[in-house]
C-alpha cells in the first residue's frame, strides 16, 4: 500500500531532497547540462517502473544522476535560446510547498487564499496595461492555453450578439508577427485565419487592418471576431502598433487580444514601455510571468477586460459542481478553457510579496540594458552583421559568410562543451543567430564570450 504519512525512509528522502533543492539554488551559475541521445539515455532508465518499487533512495539517484542530468538548466545566464526560464529564489522556494500542500486553485470555496493571493498578482499585471479595476482573469499553463482561451471567449461574445452565425465557420485576423500558437488555437477551435500583410516587418498596424477590411469578401467580414497582435515577437522582439491597431478594431467591434506571453513585462523599462503605447485598448491580454517576470515553470497570465464575458464562456455546468458554480465567488476555472488547475499564479505573488514591483521592473530593464549594449558590441564586431535593431530582449544577427551547416556545428559544439545553448534561427529564409536575454543574471560578459567564440 502507497504510505501515507512520513516513515523513516521519506524522513532520510525528505533530508537529501531539501539539500540537493538548496545547493541547486546556491548554484551560481547552475550547470548548463546537455541532452543525450535517445540511444544513450533510454537504456540508462530501463526497469525503472517495476510491480515493487525502487524504493526513495534509488529511484531519487536515478533522478539525479539520469533524469536531471540530462535535462539542460533553462535558468542558466548563457541559456539564450527559444525564451529561458529564470525564476527568483522567494518564487521556486514558495512553489515547492505549494506542492508539498497539495494546494488546488480552481475554486474559491477549496482554495479561497490561493485566489485571493493570485488576483492580487493579476491586478499588478493589469494596473501593468492600464486595464481598469473592474478587469481580471486567470493563470494558466502557457501562452497556447491563454490565447485558446483568450479567442474562445471573443468567439462565444460573437455568437451571443450574432445568434444568426451560430452554425456559421467564424474567423480570427493576424499579421505575420502572431505567435504560431495563434494558429494552433484556430485549429483546435475549426475557426479560420484571415491574413493581414503588416508593414515592412510584418507588424500588425491600423492601416494594414482597414487595408484588409476594404480586401476582405462581405462573407468574410461578416465571420470575423477577433484581431490577434503581437506585443514582442519571440522570434525578433519587435511589437506591433498596438495603439492603432487598437483604434481600428474598436472602430469596427472587432475583439482585439494582444499576446504578450514574451515581451509584455518589457513595459516596466522605461526604455521600452513606449512601444506598448495603446495596450489598454485590448480585450484579453497575455504575459507569461515564467518567461520574463521571474517565475517558475507554469505559469501564464490571462487578462479580460470584462472577465464576465469569459465567465459565459468558461464555466462548466454539472450536479457536482453546483456547490460552486452557483456563487458569487470568484472561481479561476471559469475563466479558461480547463478545470482542474494548479495554483500556479501563487510563485509571482511571493516573488512580488518578497521583493516589491520596482525589483522585478529594474531586473527586466537589465535584460534590455544588456541587450542594447550586446547589440552595440555586434556592431562593432568585424565578423558579424547586426540583422534587426533590438527593440526588446532579442539579438538577431549573422556570422559573415556561415550557411546553415555551420550554425548548426557551431550551436552544438557551445552545448557540447556546455557553454551556451543556442540554436539557428532564420530572418526573411536566411540563417541567423538569435539570442533572447531574460535572465538579468546574464551579463555583457556573457555576450562578449559568445562574440569572441564566433571569431
């Protein structure tokens, strides 16, 4: 039978695994690490599900010595590819005993101090964009769940005023700067996607909206809900005009979310915060506090401007769950496309709780200070071509005269050696280096090594 209280064996667990959790804080840096190959790894966790068990202190060595050890650092300075992970001492120390408390955050009634905490930390993202007090929202697992749930909720908003197009194929718009995510979710809900050109860099703008609403079929105007704009593409770090692409769909009662899953904390640096200018136009907007406000892995912010409406959409109706439906309280699964939920917003509520809003704002403005000077030392680097001008926390930039072969050899032998983890990415079909810096521990030093390691 599973053990349900803490034996001698969990008591000595308990012991190894608190010391390996404050040594692997105390790393500085942690180690990188590196994958290993399926032909190499797999062998090494064979037999390890048996009908007996391993027991806590052998099934706790293969986790350190297999599992862990094989599984690359996302809070490493010199982790700079797709979008680190780099999360504050107070937010992983507070998530192991959300964890170890079997804490559920799905209800008020079940979890009434876990919601109260995490709206606390959802009204700092809000007072964040300048959404009115009146606004809210929810935690979900990623930027994919919140921007599912996000278009979920316009839709339904659509058909309850459009009762005629209940049946009908609806559709969402976006410029070439969406997040492919944003794809996924028009898969996932059999909706449409209607393009929008952009400008020169694929931008979502006022006038290219009201460009493709003259070019847009009278079928297709009468099924669009939603425009979807990007507030930091993961893939360059540019944000798109938020501010007249929010005026036009306004003009035109067009649900406007804005994701910001990677670059919408960039609004607390005051280098930055310009280019968010119009945000408080959206309908729904995401920021994931596990990529750039300091948190754990998972965790993103889903915000509505009128949450009621999400409410219509989200909330599941069941015998069982009439204990909680039919309150007044505020129920966080009403609010995305889930039920069941971790109380994963409680991380940046410690963190903000611990260390107060201008740290988080001054960490974020290092990453940028970082980035801008990062961008300057490209510049003057004889073998490389600084590609985009930084806006945000991306580096996009060429090795002169590399092709894809070599970017490829470069980027595995810096993971080999475990001194970087970085992978090729492309700009307009051609291969290009791209370093995304939201780890305020990662330092110009950091980005004068890789340069050097270029020559």
């Amino acid at each position: 039978m599973l053990p349900h209280h803490v034996d001698d064996e969990m008591q000595k667990l308990a012991k190894i695994i608190a010391k390996y959790a404050i040594e692997r804080l105390h790393e500085d840096p942690p180690t990188l690490d590196r994958p290993a190959s399926p032909e190499v790894l797999l062998p090494q966790l064979e037999g390890v599900i048996t009908e007996e068990g391993l027991g806590p202190m052998k099934a706790f060595e293969i986790f350190k010595d297999v599992v862990a050890a094989n599984s690359l650092s996302t809070d490493h300075p010199r982790y700079l590819a797709f979008v680190p992970n780099s999360p504050t001492i107070a937010a992983s120390l507070i998530d192991v005993v959300v964890s170890a408390s079997s804490m559920y955050g799905g209800t008020w009634l079940e979890g009434s101090g876990v919601v109260a905490a995490e709206n606390q930390a959802l009204r700092f993202i809000a007072d964040m964009i300048g959404f009115p007090v009146t606004s809210g929202g929810v935690f979900v697992s990623g930027g994919t769940a919140a921007n599912l749930s996000a278009l979920l909720a316009a839709r339904h908003k659509f058909r309850e005023e459009n009762p005629e197009m209940e049946k009908v194929r609806l559709a969402i718009a976006c410029a070439p700067s969406a997040h492919s995510s944003v794809r996924q979710a028009a898969k996932a809900m059999d909706i449409d996607i209607l393009d929008i050109s952009g400008d020169e860099n694929g931008l979502l703008t006022g006038n290219a909206i009201e460009d493709a609403l003259v070019n847009f079929s009278t079928t297709d105007l009468s099924r669009l809900f939603a425009v979807v704009a990007s507030a930091g593409t993961t893939n360059t770090g540019y944000v798109d005009d938020l501010d007249s692409s929010g005026q036009a769909c306004n003009k035109h009662n067009l649900w406007f979310h804005v994701d910001g899953a990677y670059g919408g904390a960039a609004i607390l640096c005051g280098k930055t915060k310009p280019f968010f200018k119009g945000v408080e136009q959206a309908d729904s907007f995401v920021v994931d506090p596990h990529k750039w406000l300091f948190s754990p892995f998972d965790c993103a912010a889903l915000i509505y401007k009128d949450p009621e409406i999400a409410r219509r959409a989200h909330s599941q109706h069941a015998e069982y769950l009439d204990a909680v439906t039919d309150t007044p309280e505020w129920n966080p699964s009403d609010y995305a496309h889930h039920l069941t939920r971790r109380a994963r917003g409680l991380t940046l509520w410690f963190s903000l709780a611990v260390y107060g809003t201008k740290a988080i704002a001054e960490a974020v403005s290092t990453c940028i200070d970082v980035t801008y000077k990062g961008a300057e030392l490209i510049r003057q680097a004889p073998h490389l071509e600084l590609v985009m001008e930084p806006r945000l926390s991306v580096l996009v930039f060429k090795r002169k005269g590399w092709k894809l072969e070599q970017y490829e050899a470069w980027c595995k032998k810096m993971l080999d050696l475990e001194l970087a983890f970085i992978v090729p990415s492309s700009h307009e079909g051609s291969p290009v280096l791209r370093l995304c810096i939201i780890n305020p521990d990662t330092d110009v030093e950091d980005i004068e090594m890789i340069i050097d390691l270029l020559g």
